[in-house]
C-alpha cells in the first residue's frame, strides 16, 4: 500500500521533473546567504532608527506644551459669552453645522495611512463622557492646548510618516492630529487617562496592596460599591505594575487564597483578582489592624514586585480607628502611601480614615455612588506623578508600550509616552507646582515595523519575532488578535506564543537582559491551522534594538539559510513568463493563485476572502501598464513570482502530456515566490488552500518534513460531499552548489470513493497469510484505519465512517485512540490565548419581577458619571426605598452590559494536539476490558505521514468504550493561576523609578470625593422619571475603549 501511493504521487506530480526545470532555469537566478546575524542587525538598527526619529518628536511636543501651559494664563469664564470663544473641534460631533464652542472640518479625506477619514489642518478633541466640557478646568485646557496643533502640523511635515500624535491630559481632555471623527457606538467609555500608554507614562511603576473592609456594616449595597470600585482601581493598573487583594474583619485574607504575596497586574492575573473580589461577603466586626498587617508584611515581602511606588488603597464604609501607633510602627518614613476611599452612604466620622491617608502621603475619597467610582479610582495617579515632576528632566524618558489596539482603528500598536509637567511657579515662595499635565503620546503601526523585517526571502517558516521586557510579543506570526474591541493591551507571551520548552526559557531571559546571542534547537511546532505538531530543528539568532528595551530574534529552519533570488531583469523574459499568469490561459497552465502580497505600493493586496483572480488581473493589468521595474513596485518580490511562473508553466506542459491515474482528482505545484497551481483548471474552482504560501497549512508541513505529507480535509470545514478528498504533497530538494533548498511543494489530490476500493483491494491479497488480510471492506469484526500524524482519520474500511474522513479519531473510536496515545503518539495540551468566546452571563432567574423600568447600564454609566458625587448621593437618599436595589442591581452587572455590546470577549481555549514521538514503525497491544477483550495493531507507512490500524471492532466488545476524546479547541480556564504566581516568568524591571519627594505638596487640603469637573445636576431629571418607571430610553452616543 505505501509503495502504491508513493509511486502514484510521484509520477503524477511529476517531482522530479520540476527539479530538472529548476536546473534548466539556473540563468534566471542566484542563490543568496541568510546570514541571521547580520540580517537581525540589519532590522534592529532600522527598527532603532524608526523609534528614535518618534522620541525626537516626542521631546519636541512636551517641551513646546511645557512652555505653552507657562505663558498661559489662567482664566475664570463667568459667562457662555467668553467661553463661546473658544473654538474647537470634538470628536464627537457630527453633521455638518457649527455650533459654538465648535466646528465640523470641512476637509475630510480618506487617508491610505490611517484608512479612515483625517483633516491634517487641524486637531481634534475627545472629552470623556463623565466630564463637563463647560467647566472652567476643560474651558482653560482647550485654551493652552490649541496651539500645540502647530507643533503637530510641523512634526508631520518633518516625518510625514508619523501617524497618531496625542496629548492626553490630567484632566481627561484628549487632543490629537490629525484629525478624524471619533469611532460611532452606542456608549462612549473611552477615558485617555485609562489607556495602557498613559497609565505607563503618567507614574513609575506601582506595588499596590488592596484592603478591603469586609465587616457586617459593609453590605448590601455598599459592599456592591466596594467591589465595583475594586475592578475599577485593577483596570488602572499596567503589565509594570504588581497587587493583591485582601479583604479583612476580625482577620485578613487574600482575596484570592493562593496569591499569598503580590502578583504582576497582567490581564490574567487581574480577572482572577476580579473572581475573587466578587466572592467577597461581609460579616463580623472591624479590625483595621488585621488588614494593614497583611497589606505591609506582603508589600515588604522579598519576591518579584516592580520595586518602585508602594500604595496601600483602602475601601471601608469608615470608622472610629486612626491606626496612629500602627502607622509609627509599620510606616515611619512613610514609605509606603495610604489611600482611603469612603464608600457608601453612612453617618460615620471621616476624619479617621482621611487622617490615615493624609498622614501617610497618600490621598482620601469619597464614593457616596456609581457615579463617583471611575474618576475616584484614576486620580490617585495624579498623587504619584508628582515626584516625576519634581525630578524634572530626569524623570523624562521615552518609554514604549506593550501592543495594543488603537482606539481609531489604526489596528496593532505600541506607543511611545513622555509626561508634561506643569512648570509653573505657584505659592507665596513660588515653589514649582508639583503637577503632572499629562501624557504625550505617538504612535507606531506593528505595520511600519514589519516592513523593516522583510520576510519573503526567510522561507514560510523562517520568521522574526520581537519582545518587551514582560516577554510579551510587539512582532510575532502567531500575534493575531481575533478582534479590534480590545479594552486591555494584547499581551502575549512569547512562551505562549510557541510551544515551551527549557531552552526558549533561556532565550526569552537572555533577550529581556539585552544579550546576543544565537541557539539551534530541535523544537515542537504546532502547524498553521493547529490541528498538527511537528518536531523539526530551528536556529534563533537575536540582539537588543538599541535606545528601547526591545529585543529582536529571527528564527530559521535549516533549509532556509539560502533563497532563490530572482534575476530577470530584461522585459523580454519578464514578459515571457507573465504571459501564463492570463486568466484566459487557466486551460492551458492550469487554475492560477498568486499570494496576495504588496508587490507594488500602489496596488492593494485583496482581503484574506476576496476573489483571487481578480487580484491576478489587477496585477496582470499592472504590470503590463507599469512593467516589474517600476519604482512604485518591489522588483524582486515582482521578479520572483514571474520566476515561478514561468518554472511552473513549464511544469504544466509536461502534466498535459501524462494522463491522470484513475483517482487523481487533480495535481498541484506551490511555490515560494507565491504561484500555486491547480491542473486541470476545472479542479481549480473547488480549491480552497490559501493563495498565500506562506500562511498555507500543508505547504508549511511539506517544507519542515521529508515525506509524504497526507491531509485530510478537515471534518468541520467541508460543505458537501465534493469536499471528501485528501491532498498527497511533498517538498522538493533542490541542491546547486552543494546547498540545498527547498522552494517549491507539489502534490496531487485523490479521490476518496475510488481510493477506498483500492485500500481494501490491497489488504485482500491471496498469497497473504498474515492477520492484515482480514481487513475486508465493511468486515463486521475487524476495523482499519488510515490515519495521520496527527489523528485525522485519512481512509476506513467501513462505509460508516467513510463521510467522517478528516475527523479525530479519538471521536471515532475513542477507546483505541486513548490506547494509541499511550503507545504510537504523544500528547500535548496547547492554549490559544487569544481566542473569542460568547461572554459568560449570570443567571437572573432569582433576580424576580421588576415592576419598574430598569435603565441599561449606558443610562446608569453616562448619568451617574455626569452628575456631580454629592447631587448623586441626594438622588439615592431619596429614592432609596423605591428603585435604588433594583438600579444598583443593573450597574453591577456592568461588565456583563459591556461584554454584550461588543459581542464577543477574549478567552482562553485549550486544545490537544498528537504527534509521533519516536521512530518505533509498530505498535500491538490486548486491552482487557473485564468479561471480554480488544487487540489492536498499529505500523506506521515509512515515508509518509501515515500509519495503518487494524483493530477488533468496537462492537466485539463494548465494555471498552471510553468517553469522547476531542481535539478541537474547549474554553478553557488556561494554567493554574496558583502555580503561575508561585513560579512567575522572568521579567525585568523598569530602570526609572521616580517614587520619593521630600517635598511632596500636601493634596490633602483640596477638596476630595467629587469630580474636578461633572456636567450640569438638570441630568438628574430624566434618571429620576427612569427610577419613577418612566420608560425613557436614554441614548448617548459613544465609541469604544
């Protein structure tokens, strides 16, 4: 049976033929070097270049507002009058009418850049929904920051490369250019003071302890506040930073019981941090001390921690104890900052716990409802900016983010932050104001960088890859994000972004510490659509980007250290070989595909699902308009393509002089340069392998192995019976002067039906004495199977499980396959930590009739955040006994409101992947089941991907049977978070740590517990006919976080 289909595979796909085509065309192009040193010194240098020319820019924003906020003078609007004018255009507005205070630019164009609408004659401002653009603060912010638009304006002439430049201020207010119209949703959450690169660049790093008062008097819906403000206070929290959370009542614990000490605030370890807040219950009396004692023992623990500020937030509905002594004791340098927040409406004394926060450098809050949450959890970095003020020059330092999303849809980015501090004189004394403005912020498309690590000459699985100092990925094929409705940063581990393994632990520590370095490892791989693992040899050769903490890494298997480099630089032979590329030539050379690749600047590549040979006659049109030698165009990706083209047309003529066997459906060549093609061309209307090789599943798998590669068509993806076929391919081995190469896979595709004839023919043979000959089409006792590498079954002898070719086994017969795993193959449990799940719901059936209207959580957010803390708390007073439960009920289940209106939420799946292990060719084995028992025997086809099963059937004894094994993706919980925090992944810390001032200024003698600035208390009106059961549908329009 192996000899059959390797002598069938062979002569139809004619391998050795394409090798002697290659040889004939040894005039049309060279073999050049990969030198992985060089070529990761290359892109880190151009990569340093490009953040550099940004930091440049960054340094000139931040001056210039510095100066600008100096010469402004401060202003009181006493009437609509003066405040009328200040002209500017939010982001928000729509229509065409102007309004004052405002405009609506009437340039708008779509941009190429930012593939959007822009105007780059003036900025735009975004103010938070929670925030009155009245105020005199807002009025006096549009003041000074509208000049900064110049600035913009002159950056952009000077790199007209840039793309978002963004002031971010202390007071919430966003000014950006160029530009555009702010994303239209049903809510507006974005708060620039919440983003991931203000956060980063607005305070040093963060060792926060979260005590929370879980005492009898805190409940109901005090205790509601409490958790929503905890979740609040975590969301400002970065990837730098570290906390816990303990709760406290005649004793303290941890929130979350096996986070005994601080853990990273990464996206993972938050949500836990979240679960475990919500199972929080009050009971029993108060004991601050008990609280403070865990808080300060696990802040001065010796473990991985960011080693900068130390905060301590309390959340309590007050109290009598001021914890004096304690303080003495535990904090006499005050060390450690302690922030109280009075949660709730109560009659207690505040004096105690503001005494608390004001004697320990910290700050006191008050949070009376919804409504004062979100300002009251953020403003405490307003406390922590201030010794980065004071430090002045020092602490001005370009710092560049984790990956995100970008709000305007610029897709995957990282940012580059310098603060903006308020230099002016203030005081009897005229002592500096201690400050912080805000944040300055630019932008860097994961676009622009990838095109400075070019990857079209490293093979389809050669790769580079970058990483920050958490180990997070900036550049990485396996970085694909499902969904632009992120609110967190994208951060995935470079161990989680391949399979780990104790050599790239290795790695990934030497390129946090900014080593070079270079390691050849045989490794696991999982393939490109995760249903397959291979164990092949990789080389990782890396070296720091200089003026960042970035590191960068190519990884190349052996046969990717050359590439063919096209040289057919006369139009004769250009024109030649294109001359196959013509859609009226498919009948002759077969179904035709190019990879959808930027070939020339100004011809779009299609989208993943857009019809692939109208891109090939845009790019037919192209070419015979502009020639390859354009500038606008890549020459050598151009000359590359038309290479294989012609090489493969070559191929073709010598295909239509063989007759196709009897259950050849069809052959196929792919290549390197991008050319795939399907002969006859009537089998090329039904392919559906990407255009695009270096992204196809079983081409990548044809490279990294020296067989016959068998793929099923996945069980799940067929449509019709038309799809039950198995694709048969191989790479070539090209060797010219002694090095070999790997440029071009081909292969043909069988039919099942006349395949299956064939497969029991052959296990039917007269002379054959051995048991294999009992494997009969649709025998009653005896079952066969052909099955992959990787599970999927390939071919059956039984009818019934004919239409479930390219299924698992383990859900065919799960029994044998959990046996096969134990023996033939080894599993390995895998995490897609990037997946998309329906969001989790609680169940309301408890929650009863609601006689009243309950407003959606837009309603509750926009009114509670637009009202001012005190008139809110008027509100509840009186309301309280009408609607208030039902109200709070809805807010708390904010999350839930959120993760509804946009769909889908991030989550973890997790998926079993098998791969053979060792070069054992056989396997037999007797399972007893008890009263009776099974055999099976399994040998593995040399040469290919295959491996034959012969088995007693699963009717012969049924106590065997085993539940489902599935291979498919689960949701999954991911690993232990317990174990995770008990051994963290190396990280390194940030150098810059701004966290002392002797001469902090006292922020307890303004006012706390209210927004600096809160729209008018008329709002107050519609919310109260909504809790009055008025059925008024609040709506506001708004764009995403």
């Amino acid at each position: 049976m192996q000899e059959q289909l390797i002598t069938l595979t062979d002569t139809a796909s004619g391998m050795q033929n394409l090798i002697e085509i290659y040889e004939a065309h040894r005039t049309h192009f060279t073999v050049e070097n990969n030198n992985a040193g060089e070529l990761v010194a290359t892109a880190a240098g151009n990569i340093e270049r490009l953040l550099a020319n940004r930091s440049e820019a960054l340094k000139r924003l931040a001056t210039h507002a510095e100066r600008l906020q100096m010469d402004h003078t401060w202003k009181v609007y006493k009437d609509d009058t003066e405040a009328d004018k200040i002209v500017y255009y939010n982001a928000k507005d729509d229509g065409n009418k102007t309004e004052k205070k405002r405009y609506i630019p009437d340039d708008f164009r779509v941009d190429p850049d930012f593939k959007r609408l822009v105007s780059y004659n003036t900025t735009a401002v975004h103010i938070p929904t929670d925030i009155y653009e009245g105020s005199t603060i807002i009025l006096n912010e549009l003041n000074w920051t509208e000049a900064l638009e110049d600035v913009f304006r002159k950056n952009k002439e000077d790199d007209p490369s840039l793309l978002w430049q963004v002031f971010g201020s202390a007071t919430g207010l966003a000014r950006y250019y160029p530009a555009s119209p702010w994303i239209d949703y049903k809510i507006d959450l974005y708060d620039v003071r919440r983003r991931p690169w203000y956060i980063q660049g607005a305070a040093s790093p963060k060792d926060m302890l979260i005590v929370v008062d879980a005492s009898g008097s805190v409940s109901g819906l005090t205790l509601k506040l409490i958790r929503l403000s905890v979740n609040k206070m975590l969301e400002t929290l970065s990837d730098d930073d570290y906390v816990n959370v303990v709760f406290f009542n005649e004793k303290a614990f941890n929130a979350v019981k096996c986070f005994q000490n601080l853990v990273q605030a990464n996206v993972r370890n938050k949500r836990v941090l979240k679960e475990g807040v919500k199972n929080i219950t009050a009971k029993g009396i108060t004991n601050y001390t008990a609280g403070f004692e865990m808080a300060f023992e696990q802040l001065a623990q010796n473990v991985s921690r960011a080693n900068c500020n130390k905060i301590i937030m309390l959340f309590t509905d007050g109290g009598e104890e001021r914890a004096e002594e304690f303080f003495k004791k535990y904090n006499p340098k005050q060390a450690v900052r302690i922030f109280t927040f009075s949660v709730g409406q109560h009659n207690y004394d505040k004096l105690p716990i503001k005494s608390m926060a004001c004697n320990n450098k910290g700050y006191y809050y008050e949070i009376p409802s919804i409504g004062a949450i979100r300002l009251n959890t953020q403003e405490y970095l307003d406390v922590l900016g201030r010794p980065m003020v004071k430090a002045d020059e020092k602490a001005k330092n370009v710092q560049w983010t984790n990956v995100y999303l970008d709000a305007l849809e610029l897709g995957l980015v990282i940012t580059g932050t310098l603060p903006v501090f308020n230099k002016t004189k203030t005081g009897p004394g005229k002592s500096q104001n201690q400050l912080i403005l805000g944040v300055m912020a630019i932008d860097v498309s994961l676009e622009d960088i990838k095109r400075l690590t070019p990857r079209f000459s490293l093979g389809p699985n050669g790769y580079y890859f970058a990483i920050d100092p958490n180990g997070y990925v900036l550049l990485h094929p396996n970085l694909q994000p499902l969904t632009a409705k992120f609110h967190e940063p994208v951060t995935l581990d470079f161990l989680d972004a391949e399979i780990e393994d104790e050599i790239k632990v290795e790695i990934r520590r030497k390129m946090i510490d900014g080593q070079r370095g270079e390691r050849k490892i045989r490794t696991l791989i999982k393939s490109q659509d995760e249903r397959y693992i291979d164990q092949e040899w990789r080389t990782y050769t890396f070296a720091p980007v200089k003026g960042t903490d970035y590191s960068l890494a190519l990884v190349l298997p052996d046969y990717s250290m050359h590439y063919i480099r096209a040289t057919i630089g006369d139009t004769i032979t250009q024109a030649k070989f294109s001359e196959s590329l013509l859609a009226d030539k498919f009948d002759e050379y077969g179904y035709t595909f190019i990879a959808p690749r930027m070939y020339c600047k100004d011809l779009k590549p299609p989208d993943k699902n857009a019809n692939n040979t109208e891109f090939l006659m845009d790019f037919n049109n192209y070419i015979d308009t502009k020639t390859p030698n354009d500038p606008m165009c890549n020459v050598e990706l151009v000359n590359r393509l038309l290479l294989d083209a012609g090489i493969t047309s070559d191929l073709i003529k010598i295909w239509k002089e063989t007759k196709l066997q009897q259950g050849v459906l069809a052959r196929f060549v792919a290549t390197d340069g991008g050319i795939t093609r399907v002969y006859p061309k009537s089998a090329g209307t039904s392919w559906k392998e990407e255009a695009e090789t270096y992204e196809s599943s079983f081409y990548k798998r044809s490279l990294d192995n020296d067989l016959y590669i068998f793929t099923p068509t996945p069980y799940l993806a067929k449509e019709n019976a038309s799809d039950d076929s198995v694709l048969v391919s191989r790479a070539i081995d090209l060797t010219i002067d002694g090095v070999t190469l790997k440029p071009a896979v081909v292969g043909v595709k069988l039919d099942i039906s006349t395949w299956m004839a064939s497969f029991t023919n052959t296990m039917q043979r007269s002379n054959c004495s051995d048991e294999i000959c009992g494997c009969q089409r649709n025998h009653p006792y005896v079952d066969c199977f052909l099955v992959d590498d990787g599970g999927f079954l390939v071919m059956s002898n039984k009818d019934e499980y004919i239409d479930q070719i390219g299924s698992f086994l383990g859900v065919i017969d799960p029994f044998l396959m959990r046996n096969l795993n134990d023996s033939l193959f080894t599993l390995k449990k895998t995490y897609d930590y990037q997946s998309l799940c329906d969001p989790k719901r609680e169940s309301k059936a408890a929650a009863g009739l609601r006689s009243v209207y309950v407003p959606t959580i837009a309603d509750i957010l926009n009114l509670g955040w637009w009202v001012t803390a005190a008139a809110w708390s008027m509100l509840q007073q009186l309301l309280v006994s009408i609607t208030l439960p039902t109200v709070l009920d809805a807010a708390a289940e904010m999350d839930d409101e959120v993760s509804d209106a946009m769909l889908k939420e991030v989550c973890i799946t997790e998926q079993t992947q098998i791969y053979f292990m060792d070069g054992n060719l056989s396997f037999s084995r007797t399972v007893d089941c008890g009263n009776c028992s099974r055999t099976y025997h399994a040998e593995k086809l040399p040469k290919t991907n295959l491996v034959f099963i012969i088995a007693d059937a699963k009717i012969t004894c049924l106590t065997c049977e085993a539940k489902e094994f599935k291979q498919e993706e689960e949701p999954s919980d991911g690993p232990d978070p317990c174990e995770l925090a008990r051994n963290p992944r190396y990280r390194k810390q940030s150098q810059f740590c701004f966290d002392r001032n002797d001469h902090d200024e006292d922020m307890c003698r303004r006012s706390a517990g209210s927004p600096l600035v809160s729209s008018p208390l008329v709002l107050l009106l519609p919310l109260f006919m909504c809790c009055l059961g008025k059925p008024i549908k609040l709506t506001v329009e708004g764009r995403p976080a």
